[in-house]
C-alpha cells in the first residue's frame, strides 16, 4: 500500500522533530485547521521527501533561509532543534549560522546564534560538538 502525501509528510515531520510539529498543527487548529494537513503534505510530503538531497543537506538549507529572512524565529528555533536530531553538530550549526553575516547582515547572524544558544542550553552535549 503506497502512502499519502500526507502520511509521508506526517512521517517525515515525526523523524525530525514530531514535539514541534504537533505544536504547530495544535497552535493553529482553531483558526486554520486544514493548514497543518497543508503543512504536511505539501512541505514535509512533497519538498522534503525528495530523493535529490539528504535531510542533512535539507537543514542545512532550511536554517540558511529562516536564518536570512530574520522575521521566522519560531521556524528557525524548530528546525535547529530538526538540525541536531538529523546529525548536524553544534559546531556545523553554528558555521551555517555565521555564513548567512555574508549575505543577510550581521543582525539576521546575531538573532540567529541567539536563538541556536537557546536550542542548545536546552539539549546536553554528545561530545560531538
């Protein structure tokens, strides 16, 4: 039996943060409660199951983004914390943090590695970083 694009994308979510998916899906179903199943299907079912790059690669381009755009702080708190639990160090994290300075300025960098400390503080460290 072939799976949704939903349960794909329900799958996908769960692997790399399923705590800060259901908070989204739950935050927003009493104003928007079809936009979760959007969410899923399109975003997570759809985008992120592509076979053309590894989730790694994946977060390391979703973290530039929320990074540079400087007005999605709870996305780019969410998929840090995705980051880590795909493999990513705090270390590589960090560095992708600081190469967004090049392009989206300085204060973009600093709210970003303001937020990334706090997803930090909250996971103990492996030894990796």
């Amino acid at each position: 039996m072939s799976q949704t694009r939903k349960d794909r994308g329900k799958a996908v979510l769960d692997a790399l943060n399923r705590e800060a998916g259901e908070a989204q899906a739950q935050a927003l179903a009493d104003i928007a409660p079809d936009f979760a199943d959007m969410v899923h299907e399109f975003a997570f079912g759809d985008i992120y199951s592509r076979p053309g790059l590894g989730m790694r690669e994946r977060m390391i381009a979703t973290i530039s983004v929320l990074a540079a755009m400087g007005n999605a702080s709870p996305q780019l708190e969410a998929h840090i914390q995705s980051a880590l639990n795909t493999g990513l160090s705090r270390e590589e994290i960090t560095e992708v943090l600081m190469q967004v300075s090049v392009y989206a300025g300085f204060p973009a960098t600093v709210n970003a590695l303001t937020i990334a400390k706090r997803v930090f503080a909250r996971q103990p460290e492996t030894g990796r970083d």
